[in-house]
C-alpha cells in the first residue's frame, strides 16, 4: 500500500527503552536550567502548611488514581478486549492483542465471510516450467498466491501479465478475488485458459468502505482468500499476498516457499524511500525501514513478507481488519509473530525480488463511430465488444470523442469506407 498516504494515528507507547527517555524529556522540559546529564536537587520541604498542602494533594492524587487503574487494567486484560473467548490464554500472544493506535478489539475476531466461489480448477495443464516437465516438482510445498483485484480498464492487462508470470512457477495455487458483486464469465473464461490451478472468487468491498478515503483497498478480496484456505482446512503450503500491479522475479517463489513460519523481504517502489524492508543483522531481523512508521509494529508492505500455512494455522484469530494502513501490522499481529521468528529472504534483504509497481488508473472512454462502421463486414464491432467485456472502452453512435479513421496520414469520411 502507498502507506506514506495516510495520516499516522498517535504513536504506539514502545518498549521501556522509550518510556525512560519520555520521562527524562518530560522532566528537563520541566526544569529548563537544567542541562542533559545534571540531576536536579531534590525538593526542599518549605513550611507545615506547605507541607500539609502537598500532603491533602498527594491523597487526592491517590484516590483519583487508584479507581482510574482498576478500570484500566480491567478493559486492557479481560478477555473480550484481548479477543480471547476461551480460559487458554496464551501469554506469548497477548501483547500481540493490545490495542493501539485507537484500534478497537473487533480486530480479534476471527473471519465469518461468505464466499462466493465464482469457478476454481485443482488441475495444472502445464506440461513444462523453467525447461523441467511438471513432475520435476512434485514434492514442493504448493504456493497460494492470493491477488486482490477490480475491475477497471487496466485489469485484463494486469492479470495477463502477472498470469504469464505465474506460468513459470510450478506448484502454485492462485486465488484471484475479484472486488465485484457478482462472477464474470470472461474473467472466469481467460483463468481458465492459463492453465494453472486457480480459485476465483467474487469478493465486493463492503459498499459502507467504497465512498471513505483512504478505502481498504483490497481488503475484502484478502479476507475472501483467507476464508477459502481456513474452510479447507489447509495446513501445509505458503501463504503470499500477491497485488495484481506488482512485478515479481521468479526468484522470489524458490525463495518464499522455503517459510517455515513467515519470511519477509524488501520491496522495491514503495513510498519516499522507494524501498521498505526489514534491516538484518547477523542473519536476523532487528529493525524495519518504512518511511511510513505510524505505531505499526510491522511496516511492512503486504507483498514483503510470506506465511506458512502450517503456522497459520495455529492462530483461529487470523485476520485482516478493515483498517487502511494498518491491514500488514494487523494481519501480523493477530498471528502472533516474534520479531526473532521472521525469516529473512532475498540473500538477507539485500535483494529486491519484488516491485511495488502502479499502473496509471484512467476513466474508461466512450469513442464516438458511426454504427455502420460496426457491423462485421468490418472488425471494428467485434472489436469494440470485447473491449467492452474487458471494461476498457465502449463505441457508441451519438457519445463521446468522434474516432478519426485515417488513410495516408488523412482522416476519412465515413461515405469513403462505405462506397
Ligand atoms: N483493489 C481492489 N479494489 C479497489 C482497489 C484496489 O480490489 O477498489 C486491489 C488491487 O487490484 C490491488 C490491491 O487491491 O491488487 C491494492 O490496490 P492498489 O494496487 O490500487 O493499491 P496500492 O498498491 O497502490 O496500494
Ligand atoms: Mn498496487
């Protein structure tokens, strides 16, 4: 996602490193004569009555605050607001469930979506991938490569270039969700030809997002496949979130089908650094570099890191909220991941095997051209109509720019190809 687009929400409070630091700061802009480093002499005690003073305030400081911790630590750990419905709290992932950034715990909860399965076919009719026939492959944990997608005029363009991407990766699962309302034969038709093992779902964006800026991109489509893969119980494989507008190197898929529990890598083009990635030292993940940081434990794109499903599985919280900016941290977050679990990729995130490239979005345009031309003693109609299905542009008689048609550099008239 274009994170640097968003508005960060308040700064998540870190660890205790950051807190120290708060305090000093809070206590130098105190005592401004002080300077860093010089410790401020401790109170003078002035008369009884100031003493007594300070005494009444200390209590009323005292009862304001012990009902303000109770009711505190009441909300922060029962077990609604952690998510947990049952007594087997895991401790390990409870930190994962505080919220923040004003999140509320209708994260927790896990998916409930009704899936609308428009087509799928579990046979590879590849007979060949990078020169080794299909069978070379037989023992590699599959890849579901999940892509959000909508339509618009650059959609076909999009999924045929990722498609003979994917042609070239063997054991690979592609789970297109399409943000629309309905099935759409000729989407269902081109999946189909590619020959790769596909799920194709109708997964639209609940209309209470469609008009709220910055929308959930792509996050219904997410939830649709994470439903799918929980509903077949799928518990061995690689999960990925693959956008349809990406650019992908065939290297990235011998790397990420190796997660044993979720690996993450840099990807290239995102925001003011053009990169966002884990930083590694020693072979592990330390630290992130995202310009766009906003609380997120994990400011991580959503095509920089994969899942194994195994893992996945063992989190029934697993989702992916509504929550543009925040759909990666949240995702990670409600599987319990450990800064010290990630697996670096990318010969330790030195390498860029993906690329966060956008595509021009523009309105489709109605071309003005006569209806004679249309008819099929000319290609024209049959051309403009499947433009139509694939929601690029439409002919019409009466709207629109009027198509020139030219012959040696002149436009013609229409009597000119009708004679
Ligand atoms: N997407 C969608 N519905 C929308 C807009 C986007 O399903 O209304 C999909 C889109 O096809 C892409 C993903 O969500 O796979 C992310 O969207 P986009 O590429 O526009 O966002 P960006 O990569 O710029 O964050
Ligand atoms: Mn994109």
């Amino acid at each position: 996602m274009p994170s640097a687009l968003y508005q960060p929400l308040a700064t998540l409070v870190g660890d205790e490193e950051d807190q120290d630091d708060q305090e000093q700061l809070h206590y130098y802009y105190q005592h401004p004569q002080l300077s860093a480093g010089e410790k401020l002499p401790p109170p003078t005690l002035g008369t009884r009555r100031s003493r007594s003073i300070a005494g009444n305030r200390r209590r009323v400081w005292l009862l304001l605050l012990v009902p303000c911790c109770i009711v505190f630590f009441y909300f922060m750990f029962s077990p609604q607001s952690l998510g947990l419905g049952n007594n087997n709290t895991n401790w390990d992932a409870v930190d994962d469930y505080l919220p923040h950034n004003g999140i509320d715990s209708t994260n927790t909860h896990a998916l409930n979506e009704s899936l609308m399965i428009c087509s799928e076919s579990h046979e590879d009719r590849r007979l060949f991938m990078q020169d080794k026939p299909r069978s070379a492959y037989a023992q590699l944990p599959v890849i579901y490569f999940v892509t959000p997608t909508y339509p618009r005029r650059e959609q076909i363009p999009e999924l045929t270039r990722l498609a003979h991407t994917l042609l070239h990766v063997p054991r690979l699962h592609w789970l297109v969700a399409n943000d629309r309302d309905r099935c759409d034969k000729f989407l269902d038709n081109m999946l189909n030809k590619f020959g790769i093992p596909f799920t194709y779902l109708a997964s639209p964006m609940p209309s209470k997002f469609r008009n709220t800026k910055p929308a959930p991109r792509g996050v219904a489509n997410r939830r649709a496949a994470l439903q799918w893969l929980h509903q077949r119980n799928l518990t061995a494989g690689v999960l990925y979130f693959g956008d349809d507008d990406n650019t992908y190197d065939l290297r990235l898929f011998s790397e990420i089908r190796q997660t044993q529990r979720v690996s993450m890598f840099p990807v290239g083009l995102i925001a003011e650094y053009a990169v966002s990635g884990p930083v590694v030292r020693n072979g592990k993940v330390v630290a992130f570099l995202d310009s766009w940081v906003a609380g997120r434990r994990w400011p991580v794109d959503m095509a920089g890191f994969a899942v194994n499903l195994a893992y996945m599985s063992q989190y029934p919280n697993v989702n992916m909220p509504f929550k543009p900016g925040y759909e990666e941290d949240l995702f990670l977050r409600s599987i319990g991941l450990r800064i010290d679990q990630i697996e670096p990729k990318g010969n330790n995130c030195t390498e860029i095997l993906v690329w966060h490239t956008q595509t021009k979005n523009k309105k489709s345009p109605t071309v003005r051209i006569d209806s004679a031309l249309l008819n099929d003693r000319f290609n024209l109609g049959a051309l403009f109509h499947s433009l139509k299905v694939m929601g690029v542009a439409s002919a019409s008689d009466t709207e629109g720019p009027r198509a020139v048609i030219s012959k040696n550099g002149k436009g013609k008239p229409l009597s000119y190809f009708l004679s």
